[in-house]
C-alpha cells in the first residue's frame, strides 16, 4: 500500500514537474496547460504505435512510465 502511495507522488511530481518546464520553455502558462494536455492526449496512447526502437525510446522518458 505504501508503494502504491508514493508511486502516486512520484507520478503526480514527475507531470507537475514537466509542467513547469513547459512553462518554462515556452514562457507562458497556456503554453504549458496546452502541452501537457497535448502530451497527456495525444502523445501518450499514441507512443506504443511508433514504429521500430524509437517509441520503448520515447517510452523511458515518459513521466507516466514506472521507475527503473
């Protein structure tokens, strides 16, 4: 149960900390509310349909993929 807790944490830190470097990037805070939901509904169910090596690539840097 605890595991189950702190992953929780951990997953919710990892988004929110994605989202601050959207932010960051793109200056601006509808930047950052639109490419976390860009990233969260587009790219993210779309990553096992990448062809070859590239989406278990893309999949290890993902904030939604468990840890080591």
């Amino acid at each position: 149960m605890l595991q189950v807790v702190a992953g929780g944490g951990r997953y919710l830190a990892g988004f929110g900390l994605f989202a601050l470097t959207i932010g960051a990037i793109g200056r601006h805070g509808a930047a950052a509310i639109t490419g976390i939901i860009g990233f969260a509904l587009v790219i993210t169910p779309l990553e096992p349909r990448i062809p070859g090596g590239a989406g278990k690539h893309l999949h290890a840097y993902l904030p939604t993929a468990p840890g080591p």
